[in-house]
C-alpha cells in the first residue's frame, strides 16, 4: 500500500473515532493559533491540517466562528495600530 493510500487509510479510521465537534474544536484552536503567529488566513485555510480534516461547508461554518471570527479581529487591530500590513518594501 502507497504512503497516500495509508495516510487515507489513517484519517478515515481517525474521523471515525473523534466527533465532529471535537474535529471542530482542534481546527479552530489551530486557526487562532497560527493567525495570532502572523499568517495570513487564507493561509492557513490551505495548511494540509485544515484541508485533510474538514470539507468546504465545514470551512464555512468555521469562518462563522466568534473565536475565529476575533482572532482575525484582533489581528486587523494589530495590524492597523503597527502599520504592518505584511507588504514587501
């Protein structure tokens, strides 16, 4: 069996055994996280972490949440109050 087809393999059964809202939860955590790092969300959106775990409509509902929601806030902010929009000199 290929590295791929394991890897599939490995995630089903995985899925299978934590409840979405669990999945939810670690996803959410994980986005905050690296925003608050500096990244840019749709980044983040296409980290294999993200993509591997969730579908499109998960990814919607995701981006509707209050955490992330003022995670992304807080980084506007930040950035707004430091002038660091992240654009190359």
């Amino acid at each position: 069996m290929s590295d791929s087809k394991m890897n599939d393999l490995v995630n089903k059964v995985l899925k299978s055994f934590a409840p979405e809202a669990m999945i939810h939860e670690r996803i959410v955590n994980y986005m905050v996280r690296e925003v608050h790092r500096g990244r840019k969300i749709d980044d983040v959106m296409s980290d294999p972490f993200v993509k591997n775990r969730i579908d499109d409509e998960t990814v919607e509902r995701l981006l509707q949440d209050p955490e992330v929601i003022r995670s992304i806030e807080e980084e506007l902010t930040r950035a707004f109050k430091e002038e660091d929009f992240g654009f190359a000199d």
